[in-house]
C-alpha cells in the first residue's frame, strides 16, 4: 500500500443493508452515514493496519469516476 494514501474506497449494493451487517459483525462505523448532494451515502470504518476504508452507495443513474 502506498505510503500517502489516505483510504480505500468500495461501493455497496445497499447502505443500510451494510451497516447492519456490519454492526452485527461488531465492527464500528467512525464517521457517517452522510448524504451527499448527488444522493450517494457514505460511511467510514478503520481498517485492523490504520486504514480508513469508505463505503459508498450510489443512487442508480449516477456514474463512477
């Protein structure tokens, strides 16, 4: 892994879906979930080696760039 990279980034099918299995699973969200202008939520977990990972939704219609 780079040494400047700041997090990784996925998408999900479904946020809520997501943070609930997460949560069963005992993994803690740090920060979100947050709403975008363009309808994507997002939410942070750490990674066991310091990384922050984001999980992203996106709202159908709404390209990858």
């Amino acid at each position: 892994i780079q040494e400047d990279l700041v997090h990784l980034a996925f998408q999900v099918d479904n946020m809520e879906d997501t943070i609930t299995t997460l949560t069963a699973k005992g993994i803690t969200i740090t920060d979100g979930p947050t709403t975008t202008s363009s309808g994507s939520r997002f939410i942070f977990i750490d990674a066991p080696d310091g990384y922050e990972v984001e999980l992203i939704e996106r709202p159908a219609g709404i390209a990858i760039v």
